[in-house]
C-alpha cells in the first residue's frame, strides 16, 4: 500500500478544484445540466396535462355515444380549437364593452348553432350540458398548447431560466385544471356544480312558480314576498348555461320604468387561501364574474334609475367552483337565501318591487 505524502495530497486537491472551476466558468456543462433537469420536470408535466386533455375528450365522447350520436371522437376534435374570441381594438375606448359583448355572443351563438346542427336529435338542455363541456375540453387544450409552446421554445433555444420557470408553474396549473376534468362527469350528468350557487338561492326563492325566458337562455320568476313583487331572474335550467343576466336586469327595469326598490345579485366568489368554504358575505354592487358586458348592464340600469346594489357572495376556491356541489356550499345556499330574505324584509317596504339575481352556471337547477 503506497501512502501520499501531504504534498501530493494537496496538489490533487488543487487539481480537482481546477478541473471543477474551469468545466463551471469556462464551459456550458452547467447550464446543459440544468437544461436537462428542467426539461426533463417539464416534460412529464406537461405529459400529465396531455392525458387531462385526453381524459376529457373520452369523457364527451363517451356521453355522445350514449346520446346516440355517430363519430363521436371527430365531433369533440372539430370543437377543441374551432372557436376562439379576438379582443376589441382598446385603444379607443369608445363602445369597448358593446364591441366586446357582440363578439361574446356572436361566439357562444355560433358555438351552440353548430352544436345545434351536430346534435339534432338531442334535447335543449343535454345540447347545453354538451357545449359547457366541449367548451371545458378546448379551454384545457388551449392551455396545454399554450405551456407545450413555451416547452419546446425552451428546448429549442437552450433556454433553462424559461424551462425552469415552466417546471415550477406546471404544478399549479395542474391543480388547478385537475377539476375541469371532474366538472364534465357534473356537466353530462346534470350535477350541480359550485358555481351553481346563485341559481340555487334563486331557486329557493322561486319555488315551482312560472318561469319566463326574458332574454335568451335567462328567465324570470314573479313572487310575493310579505307584501313585496320580487322578480327572480336566473340562467335557464336545468342545462348548463349562465344565461344573460345582465340584460335580463336591464329589460326587467325598463319594464317596470324604474319602479324598482332594489337590485340583489347572488354569485359564487373566489376565497382566499385560509378562508372557509361556504362563508357568505354581504356588499354593495354587481357580484358577476363576466368579462364585463353583462356587469355593466345591471350597473347602468341601477344607476340610470337610482336602484342600491345589493351583493351577496359564496366563498369557495376556483376548485369548488367547477366541481360538483360540495356539502359546505349547499349549506351556504341556505344562509344566502335567508340573507336575501332578510335584505327584502329589512331594507324595502311592502309594496316595492325587487329584482334577486341568481348568478352562475344552471346546469342540475330548474
């Protein structure tokens, strides 16, 4: 056995720090390194996003053929990335929200036309349950070709700082998206779904009573309420749609010529992490979550004739929004309805009329 005298021990040790030092400073090891790192986390990610996409697709698929439609699979591939909405020139601000509402509704019309002529044998409310769901599938592929995009720039450009970023988002968004999945077996079934809060309360305050389309796919209810008309208005169920309740508000108000002594609005709103599910909170003004044309709507007419805005809200996360109704938020439902009760009773007068809107999605709520 040949012992090293500490001379040659310590010029070994030299050595190595400047073979180390030179393939660290002088050389692109590192950053291959971390390329290949990055790439490999992103990679199986966005794989894991991809079989999302897929287990979506068989999902819808599966349903058509139970509803007895023919090519299944080429009808769900046609609408995964056959429609998309291009934003209005900002620039000029002028008529920006009515550009915008024209070109959402010109979409959805032309979205459900084509489902219409695809499915002509299925009933309104299963052709609603299909789109929402079709429109669930092409919002996941969007994404996942959207972060591939990003994926493949990376690699192509040896770009770990854009790789690395993408291994450390993949995971939240696929918590995130994970529930769009399940919300399709809520959709082809006709569950209610989170986001079904608002119709819920609406329902419970409407009872069995006459419903009215008032515009398209939103109806309303005329109740008596100690002394006080309330007209409910609410998304047409039981199908999946969220209606157009911002122009429904608008019509009911002209109808009744400003007779109106209040306007609630009842919606799903997203929590904060540390807040419980199912809290319900009152505010002031339009809880809706749309874009932009449908809130205004209800804003314009209540101040146009001097209507308060009454806002009540659910909490849930995102997750419980477009999953199934969970206990807790069916609970709430009650609260909310009470609250809403307890709004009329105390803050209008017999006699008045009251607008209570229902906002959000109707699937599985007449």
């Amino acid at each position: 056995m040949v012992l090293l005298d500490n001379g040659v021990w310590d010029q070994i040790i030299s050595l190595i720090f400047l073979v180390m030092f030179t393939l660290y400073f002088m050389t692109d090891l590192p950053q291959r390194v971390q390329i290949y790192r990055y790439s490999r986390l992103a990679a199986s990610k966005l794989a894991m996003l991809e079989s999302m996409v897929r287990e979506s697709v068989s999902k819808i698929a599966g349903y058509l053929s139970k509803l007895g439609v023919e090519n299944p699979q080429e009808i769900v591939s046609r609408f995964l990335d056959a429609y998309f909405v291009i934003q209005p020139v900002d620039i000029e601000p002028t008529d920006i929200i009515k550009r915008l509402g024209h070109l959402i509704e010109s979409n959805e019309r032309k979205f459900k036309n084509d489902v219409a002529k695809l499915l002509p044998n299925v009933g309104t409310h299963a052709r609603n349950n299909v789109a929402a769901s079709l429109a669930i599938a092409s919002a996941l592929n969007t994404v996942y070709k959207t972060l591939r995009h990003y994926y493949i720039v990376g690699r192509k450009y040896d770009n770990w700082l854009l790789l690395m970023q993408l291994s450390m988002i993949l995971p939240q968004y696929l918590r995130e998206l994970s529930p769009y999945v399940k919300a399709i077996d809520a959709f082809v079934k006709g569950i209610p779904i989170g986001d079904s809060v608002g119709p819920l309360v609406a329902f419970k305050l409407a009872g069995l009573s006459d419903r009215i389309e008032i515009v398209e796919d939103t109806v309303v209810s005329r109740v008596e309420i100690e002394g006080r008309t309330v007209y409910v208005v609410k998304a047409k169920g039981p199908g999946a749609t969220v209606g157009r309740p911002g122009k429904a508000v608008a019509k009911l108000v002209e109808d009744l010529r400003c007779n109106v002594a209040r306007i609630i609005t009842v919606d799903a709103a997203l929590k904060l992490e540390g807040e419980a599910t199912g809290e319900v909170v009152e505010g002031t003004g339009a809880a809706i979550g749309d874009p932009g044309p449908e809130k205004i709507e209800i804003e314009r007419a209540a101040v146009r004739c001097g209507v308060p805005l009454d806002a009540v809200i659910v909490k849930m996360s995102s997750e419980e929004a477009i999953k199934p109704m969970c206990r807790e938020i069916a609970e709430a439902a009650d609260r909310a309805y009470n609250l809403v009760l307890e709004i009329i009773r105390n803050r209008t007068k017999p006699g008045d009329n009251v607008i209570v809107v229902g906002v959000g999605n109707s699937v599985g709520v007449y």
